[in-house]
C-alpha cells in the first residue's frame, strides 16, 4: 500500500542540517537529489534526529498526530555489524530507549524516522547482485533470501546512484528497498558496502591470447557464428560491456574468454576467473514446466522473459537457473501469440477473431495453437503480403519462435547441459527479433524495456523482482506437450559452417513457394501430343494440339520442296473442316553437343520433315 502522510510536518526530511552518518547522509541525498527514474522508486519522507532537542520536538508533533506508528533506523558513524536493529516503534518510550541505546553504543548516532510500511518483500540491489527476502527485512537478516547476480549498468551509473551519499573509496553503493502492498518500490537507504565479485571477466581456463577480438556492433546471428568458430587462444575484449550483454551470454555458451576490466595483448598468459557451475538441469527443467501455464499478465511476462535472459550469464544457483528456463517458456508464449496475432490478416472470413483476443487464445492455450506456428512461417516467408503486414521480418520472427520451440522440446526429452545451452541460445535469438513495425514483443510491452534489460538498468531489475519474486515459486507439472512429437517438417542441425540452425523441409523443395497451403504446384512443360498438316502452295500449314489446352493451334512455316510433303498419304481430315490432311508425328533426337535434345518432325514413315520444335511453339527451320 502507498505510504500515508499521517501529519503534515511531521517528517520535514533534514530540516537544514547536516547529516553525520553514511546512512543519513544516502537517506538525505536521495530525497533531495531523487534519482527515481534511475532507481525505479521514490524515496520516503523522514525525519532526521540528531540531538535529544529534535527528539522530544519530534515526540511533541508525534503526539499531535495521534501516535501513529513509526519506522527507526538508528545510525552509526561508522557502518558495522551488531548495532542497534532497525524496527517500528509503538511509543515515545520505545522511541527514547532506542535513542538511548544508539547513543550507547556510538555518542555521535543519528536517527532517521519514517511512517512504516507494511512490506510484501525487500530487497538490497549492488552494482553486481540483487538479494531479497519477504517482509521488510528479508534480504537485510537473511530471512529466506535469495541472491541472483547481474551484469551490472555502466560505470557511470553506479557513480550517478553513488553521488553525494559518502559511499567510501573502493565500496560500491548498497541500495535498500521494500515493495508495498502493490508491489510499488520505495528506496529507503543508499549504504556503502564492499563489491560482491561476480566475476565481470569471464575467462574459463588459463590461456595465451593469440587473437584479439572487438564486438563491432554485429547482429546476433553473425555474433552467434562468430562465437561458435573461434578457434583456441581467441579472447574477446569488449571495453564498456558487461556479461549480461548478448555478445557476452554467445561467448560463456560457448566458452570463449571475454574481457571488458582490462585490455589484453597477445602471448598474455590470463588466469582462469573460475568457471560457472554447470547448468541445474533440472531445476532448469523444472523452470520450463512451471512457466508453461503460468497465469500471468502480457506485461510480466515480458519483464519475467527479460530478467531470465538477461541475468543468465551469471546463473550459479538453482533459482537462477529456473527462473531462466520459465523466461523461455514465457518467451515462446508470447512470440506465437504475437506471431498469430498478425497470421490473422491472411485470414479469410467474417470469422476472423480480433487481434486481441488471438493473443490471449495463444498465449494461454500454448499447446492448441503451436502447431499453427509452422503454416504461419510458411505464410510470412513465402507468399505476398501487402506493405507493412507480415512478409519476411515477421518470417524471421516465426521461425525465431520455432527454433526455441524446437530447442526446448529435444531439450524436455532429453534433458542435458549442453541442451539448456542451447534453448538459451535459441531465447537469445528469439527476444531480439524484430517485425516491420519495430521489436517483436512491442505488442505486450514498450520497446524500450528492450534496451533497458541490456544495459544492466537498476530500475528495470528493481521493478521486475516482485514478478520473479512472486512466480519463482511457483511447482512444476507435467504439461501437455511432453506427449506431443516434434513436426516432421522442421529439424535442427548443424549447416555447412557448423552453426547449429533449423531447417525446414520446404527450404530444399526445388520451388518452395508451391508446397506452401493455398499454393498452385509446379506447372509441367506443354507438349504437343497430335499434329497434322497440309500444303497451301509453297507453305505447310500445321494443326497440333498441347497439354492442358481445349482448343487446337496452328502454324503456317515455309518449305523449299512443297511436292514432296503433297505426295505424302492424306489419312486424317481437318478439326475444323473435312479437308484431308496429312498425319505427322514427333520424334526426339540428341543434339550433336549431348547437352540438350531436338524434337524432330517426321510422317508415318518416320522421315524426317521439319527440324527443332520447343515446347507448344513451333520454330522456322529448313526442309529436309
């Protein structure tokens, strides 16, 4: 629930004075210099207590306000552990003891005083890690926490959140927050503490760089072949970046060293940095299964995707690994109901359902609508869309989707580490293709969340842990699709450079185009199957007719011996009068190169009259 302003005044924030503590001193800065947009929430209004005057003038405007309870967070000059707790307080007696007892234990304490809030979880976000907890200290006593590593913002980020709070040298800034009832943000403290690693360098095995590599702004797909065909000895220095980057998550696939702390050189020997754990299959499983019918709202999904993808760099505990594996599944639901959601323009019909309601059909009856996916592809990449409506991109998109699709059922039939590698390569791939109009998944969220995922923003991870928070708990069962069998039309391999990629059975069809649903097949060549003739004075006039045609046609070609074709017998007559004309059939001979072949034109005897027809026209040539 929202913070209630109890009484006016009551909480005047430092009043003028000059704060003595690191804490006070992060409280005081953030309400005065609000950093919310970068921060994700809003900070609280306080008092700050520093004397035992402002104490009982405190106490005196408490009782004006009826006593409400209030929030004390006792303040050291020097940050330690075993100092007063922090907790709420129900009376002036209570409040003047843990005045006392502060002043006990530090002669120079503070108190900061703040209307309680009834929190549903807390948490402690650092430039390297976010840690929380249920209730208002869950992740400060360890009170069932959990803790899930991140890439991190850029440098100057964490300075901006470290501005004016007295974060000491060579500490970073430890940013406290509870979620109201509504799951809202609010920041209540900005302390300094030292970093946690988590090992912003990623360097599997001792190696001697023989090759330096610059990310130069490739898209995924080259990255992703890139990745997959560096040879031994090949480092990649990304100066700026950060492991939870997509250049960074193809490089930890597959094992190639990537460094962004410092610059190497080649025939440096770099140490390891101590390789990730292995992937928790199961629990990786276990995060497909549970995400597969998760009752959540398009906008969620979007962040819970997102936060799986971009924190997967650094999974080393079971929870991160299931929260990857329900962002790929949230992933795929998402993707076949945008997919879907534009297939319905080459729908014909008064039938067809609004966009709308397709997105939520899919996106909560997964297994009734993939299969559709597949003639979706086929209509997106091979027949004619009109301008700005499906065609190619939106192709892309779907078979983007299938591949995941693909990748996560090989991977739930047999489930290995290698296979959850490469479902996260396919969700990679899949959350950052775009359509006609922009990023695929700007039907359900804004595009700009996109980009706020990959550059580490401390407001997209804070904003997004009550949805992580509140679905990682969530059991798996077994869904319908464990009985479903992979469509044999689709069927991943390696290609001819070794990147692994899908294949669809219409790419090797010799016209593609015609074996899609709605497509004319493959027209055959005309033939001429009967032919006759007669002679008008020096020109042979010629009847014949071809394949797949009601009526006859006729040529008129010059001879230079018209006696010889009038002595020929006149069995037939004419399809159009009785006129009687002479029966000619035709005959294929090799052409003297043996590349290609003559269609001759002969009489019962098999002599030879006219040379070289194609196909239903007729071409001029000499008498024989």
């Amino acid at each position: 629930m929202e913070v209630i302003h109890v009484h006016p005044g009551l909480y005047p924030g430092a009043d003028g004075r000059v704060p003595r503590t690191q804490k006070a001193r992060g409280i005081v800065e953030l309400r005065e210099n609000p950093i919310d947009e970068l921060l994700g929430g809003s900070t609280p209004e306080f008092a700050l207590i520093q004397d035992h005057q402002q104490l009982l003038d405190f106490i005196e405007n408490w009782k004006n306000a009826g006593v409400p309870p209030v929030f004390c967070r006792p303040c050291p000059v020097r940050p330690r552990h075993g100092f007063v707790d922090s907790g709420p307080v129900q009376t002036p007696g209570e409040l003047c003891d843990m005045w006392s007892a502060a002043l006990s234990h530090d002669p120079e304490a503070e108190l900061l005083l703040m209307a309680p809030i009834d929190a549903s979880l807390s948490a402690i976000y650092t430039p390297t890690s976010l840690s929380y907890g249920p209730g208002n200290d869950g992740a400060t006593a360890g009170n069932q926490s959990q803790m899930i590593f991140h890439g991190g913002p850029p440098q100057y980020t964490v300075d901006k959140i470290a501005m004016g709070k007295g974060i000491a040298d060579g500490e970073v800034p430890y940013v406290e927050v509870v979620y109201d009832g509504m799951s809202v943000p609010r920041i209540v403290q900005a302390r300094s503490g030292p970093k946690i690693d988590n090992q912003p360098d990623f360097v599997p095995d001792r190696v001697v760089v023989k090759e330096i590599v610059l990310p130069n702004g490739e898209d995924l797909i080259e990255w992703e072949q890139r990745a997959a065909s560096f040879g031994e000895g090949t480092v990649i220095y990304h100066p700026g970046g950060n492991r939870a980057s997509h250049y960074a998550i193809h490089c930890v696939n597959n094992n190639i060293p990537y460094i962004t702390t410092f610059e190497p050189e080649v025939g440096r020997v770099i140490e390891p940095t101590g390789a990730l754990p292995p992937p928790d299959v199961e629990q990786f499983l276990s995060g497909i299964m549970a995400g597969t019918s998760l009752d959540i709202d398009f906008d969620e999904a979007v962040q819970l995707m997102l936060f799986g993808l971009h924190t997967s760099a650094f999974n080393s505990t079971p929870l991160s690994w299931k929260i990857s594996g329900m962002a790929a599944m949230q992933c795929l639901r998402l993707g076949a109901a945008a997919c879907l959601g534009e297939y319905r323009h080459h729908q014909r019909g008064h039938k067809r359902l609004a966009r709308r309601q397709i997105f939520h059909n899919a996106f909560a009856d997964f297994f009734g609508h993939q299969k559709r996916m597949v003639t979706a592809y086929r209509s997106f990449q091979y027949t004619r869309w009109r301008s700005g409506y499906g065609g190619p991109k939106w192709g892309e998109c779907a078979y983007q989707n299938l591949f995941l699709w693909m990748e996560i059922m090989e991977f739930v039939k047999s489930p290995t580490a290698q296979g959850a590698s490469h479902v996260m390569d396919a969700l990679n791939r899949a959350v950052n293709v775009a359509h006609n109009g922009g990023w695929l998944f700007n039907k359900f969220a804004p595009g700009a969340l996109l980009d706020q995922a990959a550059q580490g923003s401390p407001a997209f991870l804070i904003k997004a842990l009550p949805i992580v928070s509140r679905f990682s708990t969530v059991e798996q069962h077994e869904p319908d699709w464990l009985r479903m069998r992979k469509p044999r039309v689709l069927k991943i391999d390696n290609d001819e450079s070794g990147v692994r990629r899908l294949f669809h059975k219409v790419e090797s069809h010799k016209y593609p185009s015609h074996v899609v649903r709605g497509e004319p097949k493959p027209k055959p060549k005309p033939k001429i199957t009967q032919i006759q003739g007669v002679m008008r004075n020096h020109i042979l006039h010629l009847q014949y007719k071809v394949t797949g045609k009601v009526n006859y046609k006729t040529k008129d070609i010059p001879v230079l011996n018209p006696d010889m074709v009038r002595g020929l017998d006149h069995k037939v007559v004419s399809w159009a009068t009785e006129t009687p004309y002479i029966r000619f059939a035709l005959r294929e001979i090799p052409d003297p190169t043996g590349e290609t072949s003559k269609r001759i034109l002969v009489d019962e005897d098999d002599n030879i009259i006219i040379l070289d027809f194609s196909g239903e026209e007729i071409r001029e040539s000499n008498l024989i």
